[in-house]
C-alpha cells in the first residue's frame, strides 16, 4: 500500500512562536519540517542584497528566476546554497518581509514549492495562510496565538540571544506593523481556518506549546510522538 503523508498547519500572527514549536514537533514526529516564513525572509534577504525595493512588486518579482531556496537535514535555509539562517532574522529583513509575502506572484511560486514538499512527504508546516490556502486540505489546524506583549518579548530576547540590536518598543512596533500588514493584505490575508483548533500560548512554555499540538496531532489523526 502506499504510504499515506499527514499533512500539519500551523498558522499564526508574527512571533506567535510557531517555528519553534513547529520544529519540535516535527522532531517529535518523525515529519520533515518546512519553514514557510523563512522562504518569504530569504525572498527580502535577496531583495536587500540586490539593492532592489522591497516594497516594489515588479522589482522583487524579477529576482525569483534567480533564487533557489532549500532547507538542510539540520533545517538551516539555504539560498542558492548559501546558509542564510542568521541573515533573514536581521531587522532589516524583518521590517519588509510582509511586504514581499503581500505579492500574489510571489506567494504563487513558494506555494507550489510548498505544496509539492507537502505532496512527497509527511510534513509540519507553519506560516500565515497554511490551513486556508496552502495546504486547505491539511488532516491537521492548528491557529496558533499570543498576545502582542508576549510576542515582543519573545522576539527580542530571541533577538539578545542572536546579538541583534533592537529595543522592545521597535520590536513591540514591527510585530503590530506586520500584524496589520498580513491580516489586511489582499491575497490570502492572515486568519484562522474554520477546522483550525485556536490554541493560545500566552502563558504556555515552548513545551507546553509542543505537548498540546502533538495532542491535537493524537486526536485528529492517531499518530503518536516517536520519541
């Protein structure tokens, strides 16, 4: 018999923690884990480096012949071979990113690199439309959400850790900046799927977090966590 991939969404606002609780369950899995989010930061990162406007749809959009995205064993993003892991999680990065995600021709061509990941593997994907529009048929939804306050924390001492100079305050700024961005922009906006089960990390540990998406994960689909 052919071996039946599972397909888990995780979707959410900006630094909601979804990466991170999406790699760990991944591992806990057995399931290869796509970084949707780091595809779109790899796009601005390419953008950034060619001296070309973010911001400008024509100029962003012309780049795409040129670059190759792919992820390692270790889950590091490549770009045309390139380890640009540390590089999209710089500021610059992240205060243009939603702009880029905004382009239909864009998000059009990562997803059809996500779908066809999806298509020849079980998978954990997180991103900002996984469960309404890149995988609408996924066996697993999961809108996963914090409050502003705990998400700028979050991301700045995430931020401390990489040594990357930001205040609170801009980091508190960027996330509502990117909040408003994604939920309002015209192509597949940022909303929860109606079979998505929500799950608020506000006051949840990374573990926490991890322990209550492989439940869900149990109940929708009976898979268990291999270690």
């Amino acid at each position: 018999m052919e071996e039946k991939h599972i397909s888990v969404a995780i979707d959410g606002p900006a630094a909601a923690g979804k990466s991170t609780v999406a790699r760990r369950v991944a591992e806990r899995l057995s399931f290869t884990y796509i970084d949707t989010g780091a595809m779109y930061r790899a796009v601005t990162l390419a953008c950034i480096r060619a001296g070309l406007d973010p911001k400008d749809e024509g100029q962003a959009v012309s780049l795409l012949p040129s670059i190759q995205i792919e992820f390692d064993e270790a889950g590091r993003t490549l770009l045309n071979g390139e380890d640009v892991s540390e590089q999209i999680r710089q500021p610059l990065v992240s205060g243009n990113v939603s702009y880029i995600a905004a382009m239909k021709p864009i998000r059009l061509a990562l997803v059809e690199m996500q779908r066809k990941m999806a298509d020849s593997r079980s998978v954990v994907m997180d991103g900002r439309d996984i469960g309404t529009y890149v995988l609408p048929n996924a066996e697993v939804k999961v809108f996963q959400i914090a409050s502003v306050e705990t998400r700028a924390i979050r991301r700045y001492e995430e931020n401390l850790q990489k040594g990357i100079p930001t205040s609170l305050e801009e980091v508190a700024a960027d996330v509502r900046k990117r909040d408003y961005i994604d939920s309002h922009r015209e192509f597949a906006p940022l909303k929860p799927a109606p079979d998505s089960v929500l799950l608020d990390t506000s006051f949840l540990s990374i573990e926490d977090s991890v322990e209550a998406v492989l439940r869900i994960v149990h109940e929708k689909t009976g898979v268990s966590p291999s270690c």
